[in-house]
C-alpha cells in the first residue's frame, strides 16, 4: 500500500514513510492510493478478540512492516487498557454506549497514541535516528500522546496547548510528566493558534528535515488508521444483539474521529449513517447541513476539545468530496487561507449522498442532557460525549441501533460534572493520583519562530 498527498505534490511513499513524515511535503494530508473492502469478510471478522480485529485491518494499510512485528505492537499497545474488551459498548436508556476512555489517559486519543508510540519506536530502532514529536492539543491529545512516547528512546515530545483553556485536570495529566524526553508549551492563544504553529512549522520542510520533526496530531494517518478499527468492533458487538446495520453519533472538533468512520464505511461496514455533532463551535456541523466551511470565532464550553474552528481533517474528506482532485483541494485551501471560507455546490453535496447528518449543542444542553441522563440511568456522560448524546437524540428513528461514541472519562471534567448535578461524583483513582504531583511548563507567545526556537534550544 502507498500513500499519496491530497495535494498531490509528492511521489508515493510506503506506510513507514507515511507515519515518519506526518504532514506531507507539499502541505497535504497523506492517504492511502486505495482503501480496501473487507465487505465479504464481516462474518469471520466480528468473531476476533480487539487485538486480533485491529491486526486484521491494520496490516491491509501498513504492507511493509512484517507481520509478527505489527502483532507484537498491537498486542503491546493495548494490553495498557483497563477492559479487556479495550472499547466496550454498553447498552443504556435505547443508545448504545462505545466506551473509548479505558486507556492510560482516560481519553480516546489513547486508541490511537498507544499504537503510533509503539510504531514510532520500532521504526526509529530499525532505521536508527531520532524522532523530535512537536504537536498541539486541545486538551486530550496532548496527554495521550506524552503517555504514548514518554521515556522511550530516540524520541523527545514538545506539546503545545493553549494557555489556561484546558481543563484543569487535562493540564494536570500533560504537565505532571517530567521525563526528560517530555516539553509542554502554553502558548498565549486558543487552540486554532496552536494549530496554526503547527502547520506553519512543518510548512517549513527545511526546518522539519533538519530537526528530524514528526507529527502525533491526528494529520498523521496512523491515528486515522487505529480508530477505524473500534468502528468495526462496536457494529459487531451491536450487531449481536441486533442484527441491523446502525448509526454512529460522533463529537467531534478536528474531524479525525467521524472521517476512521468514514473510512470504515468505505471498507465495507454496514452503517446508515454518521452523525456529526458539535458544540457551540459548529463550523463543521454548518459545513454538512449548508455546504459552506466557514470560520469564526472560538466559544470556549465545557467540552474544550472540541472548541475548535479549524479541523485539521477535514481537507482529507474534502479530496474525496471533489473527486479526488488534489489541485481542486490544492486551490480550495489556499483560497480558505486567505478568506477563511470554502463553499462547496449543492451538486457536488448531493453526490456524496446521505450518509452524513450533522447537529450541534449549546453549553445549557450539555449539562442538561448530563443532568438528565445521570438522574435516569445513573451513567454519568462527560461533556464531549454529552454533546453526542444530545445530537444523537435528534437522529434518532427508533429503529436503527444508534452507537454513541464516548470520548472521555467524566472524572477529566469534574467542573462541568459539579455544575450539571450539584454533586462532586466524577471520579477516577488515575485521576486522584496525579492532583498533587508536580508540574512543569513553559509560557510562550503566540508566534511560530518563538516555538521554533524552543523546540531547537531544547533538542
């Protein structure tokens, strides 16, 4: 398999390169040249441990790694989880419930940044060299990915997030580790800012060779690639009990988790449709109902990662949704850097057909919808998966088995959970431990040379 860029400046490159480079040289997002079916394969599939199932998919994507070292990855990643299901489902109030929080962070970047740590230092031990990781988080990412490289060999980690708009306990989580490989940046903006940093970092393919840069962020289709595989883990687990195609509900900002759905569909999996839902921050949600992709100012919520303005996915699903033209993508980024719009035709909308639905909710909904479900069915929601819950809610026919994908453990949002239910009930042990440990981060400006030159001090 060879990955291409959606601006189709570079030459095919294999998997391993594909992880590596991140963001691709000309400033696309790479993909694969195919994506493979496995619709005639369900049956056997659904029958696989999590593990096994991820195995399977995985190795359809990543043809040059050999095959009992990309089992020994997978297994090594997610035997770090707390359920032995990794992602279970639970059946609750009519939803299906995807549990995605069972990882070393509480979040569902940990999925995917278990696996790209691992894959990351067995490339690294075959190829020699280092690895300098710069990435920026809304809040989860930043964790995950920390817990997925710190301490190992030949990789040092800079994280940026945007200074004192993640939630307490998300801060705790990135600055309490000290390892020496670990950098955490608070950079004097919002989240878009850092992701701007970013691009503008890895734009820069002389400062990225020289300093040996890679991306964790989910521009790297390796985190793409380990999410498609819970799709097809929940629809059989479903499934069992059902046996109906179903609906995926997905809160999402930066469009990496709903595009691993969209992906899995495009292999095969039976699904009806995939519902986007954001927050108050609704570029997206406004994208699939009207066609227009168009920026504004950021809504600070109670469900942080996802106050977002620009997903740094959605130029991926944009390549297919032109055709596969990556000088249409090529001409519709350049002219969204410069006007922040992008107006798609309701023709070429229409083609793409019906499978995405799109819904947002207000800060008032998400805690009255945590409020709610808690005092009817004692499961506590955070507030990203609340967001869900309350756009899935809106989608829902009362016939097609609607999975709700659940983001984040509550105990990570003790403060909303407080304020939804007036009790102090959000709790986890791997969160207690970590309130008083130390922390260590530095402040910086909002200003890309200043990140560059932090990152080359340090290295």
């Amino acid at each position: 398999m060879k990955y291409i860029s959606t601006r189709g400046g570079i030459e095919p490159v294999n998997f391993k390169d594909a992880v590596m480079m991140g963001l691709a040289s000309d400033g696309g997002l790479l993909l694969p040249e195919s994506i493979p079916s496995v619709a005639d394969d369900l049956n056997n599939l659904s029958k696989l441990s999590y593990s096994d199932l991820a195995y399977e998919i995985i190795k359809l994507y990543a043809t040059d790694i050999p095959e009992d070292k990309l089992r020994a990855i997978i297994n090594s990643s997610y035997s770090t989880f707390r359920d032995s299901e990794v992602t279970p489902v639970k059946s609750i109030d009519g939803l299906h419930i995807l549990e995605l929080f069972h990882g070393p962070t509480l979040a569902f970047k940990d999925v995917a940044l278990q696996f790209l740590g691992n894959l990351f230092e067995m490339i690294l031990e075959e190829q020699g060299g280092e690895l300098n990781i710069v990435g920026a988080t809304s809040g989860d990412t930043g964790s995950a990915a920390i817990h997925g490289v710190r301490g190992k060999d030949r990789i040092k980690i800079f994280i940026m997030h945007p200074n004192n708009r993640v939630s307490f306990v998300q801060k705790q989580q990135m600055t309490s580790v000290l390892d020496d490989n670990v950098f955490n940046l608070a950079v004097e903006g919002t989240f878009d800012d850092c992701q701007a940093i970013l691009k503008e970092i890895f734009a820069d393919v002389d400062f990225k060779l020289d300093n040996s840069l890679g991306a964790i962020n989910s521009i790297n289709w390796a985190r793409v690639l380990a999410q498609v595989v819970y799709y097809f883990f929940a629809y059989f687990r479903v499934c069992e009990t059902t046996g109906k195609e179903v609906s995926f509900t997905v809160p999402t900002g930066n469009f990496g988790d709903i595009f691993a759905g969209w992906i899995a569909v495009s292999m095969g999996l039976p699904v009806k449709n995939l519902i986007l839902a954001s927050n108050e921050n609704d570029i997206l949600s406004r994208f699939f109902n009207t066609g227009e992709y168009r920026t504004g100012d950021v809504c600070f919520t109670h469900s942080p990662s996802m106050d977002i303005q620009v997903a740094s996915n959605f130029e991926r699903y944009l390549y297919y949704l032109v055709g596969q033209d990556s000088a249409k993508v090529t001409s519709l980024m350049n002219e969204f850097s410069v006007t922040g719009l992008i107006c798609i035709d309701k023709e070429c909308m229409d083609a793409a057909g019906n499978l995405f639905k799109a819904g947002s909710g207000t800060n008032e909904k998400t805690l009255e919808t945590i409020k709610n479900f808690y005092e009817g069915t004692g499961y506590l929601l955070d507030p990203h998966t609340a967001v869900g819950v309350y756009v899935a809610r809106q989608f829902d026919d009362g016939e097609t088995p609607m999975i709700c994908l659940s983001t984040a453990h509550p105990a990570k949002f003790p403060e909303a959970i407080i304020e939804a239910t007036s009790k102090d009930i959000a709790k986890h042990d791997e969160i207690e431990k970590i309130m008083d440990f130390p922390i260590d981060y530095t402040v910086v400006a909002n200003d890309t040379m200043v990140v560059k030159n932090f990152v080359k001090k340090h290295l």
